[in-house]
C-alpha cells in the first residue's frame, strides 16, 4: 500500500473525525448532568431553557419564543414540547401577545424561580465530576464558543 492509501485510509478513521469527538463529549457531558438535574426535576433541554428564562428574569423581559428558539439554536418543533411539559410541571407560563397573536411569550411561575436557587449548585458539581480544572474547562468553552462562531459564519465570514 501506497504512502497516499495510507494517507486516505486515515482521513475516515473514526478517531481522527472530529464531529466524532464533539458528539462523544457532548454525550459525557450530559450524562455527567443527568443525576445533577434529576434532583431538580428536569432533563437536559429543560435546564437549557431555565437557564434562559432565569438570565431574562434578571432583566425583568417576557421572553419570546422566538428568542428561546434563537439562543438554544433549536427549532419551535423541538421547543413546543419541552415548553409543554415545563408548563405542565408548574415552572413556566406560556402566553399569546395580545398585540399579534402568533407571538407567545414565557414566563417562570413562582415554583420556576424558586428552582433556580437549587439549581446553583449545578455547575460546580458538574466541575467536580469533571475532573477538570475551572481555568480548562473555561478555555475549552471560549474555544467552543469560537469554533461555534466560525461554524455559522460559515467560510465566507458571513452569517447564513
């Protein structure tokens, strides 16, 4: 076998793939929250979207669906659901604007904010069962954030 067969056999290595990577780490990450956010009654999306609405609550804003859809990167299909079964968990509201009715705008209930003062503690268990250190763990999320970035900028450098 030829240097270059070599060469093309590696480029489809799993272990050379880094999709793969990303996929593999992002699984062990949520099984590192499951047990965490178990405590709090919630899944993994679910805490996506609390973590939303907590940050909009500091800035007193009703927040549009629309903007969830926008920050979590998910589409209304994927957040209907999981906006139903928060509401119906007694954390979330949901209503239509008044002034344009294809708008709905979220809520936390009392029990939601509540929630939040249990949920502080995540993230430093998390960093425990992680093994990492904080300043790493920080790095390795800018460098996420950055390849995020460059990944919907796409290679022209503008936005899709």
């Amino acid at each position: 076998m030829t240097d270059e067969g070599r060469w093309e056999d590696q480029v489809l290595a799993l272990d050379n793939q880094t999709c793969f990577a990303l996929y593999a780490a992002n699984r062990a990450v949520t099984a590192l929250y499951r047990p965490l956010l178990a405590q709090l009654g919630l899944t993994y999306p679910q805490y996506l979207v609390m973590l939303v609405l907590w940050e909009a609550e500091t800035s007193q804003d009703m927040v549009k669906v629309s903007f969830l859809g926008r920050r979590l990167r998910l589409d209304t299909g994927t957040l209907t659901p999981l906006l139903k079964r928060l509401e119906n968990q007694g954390l979330i509201w949901r209503r239509r604007d008044d002034g344009d009715e294809r708008v709905v705008r979220l809520g936390l209930t009392e029990d939601g904010r509540n929630l939040k003062a249990q949920a502080r503690t995540v993230p430093g268990q998390l960093l425990c069962s992680s093994g990492l250190e904080p300043g790493r763990l920080a790095s390795l999320r800018d460098e996420l954030r950055s390849l995020l970035e460059q990944l919907e900028e796409g290679p022209s450098g503008e936005s899709p």
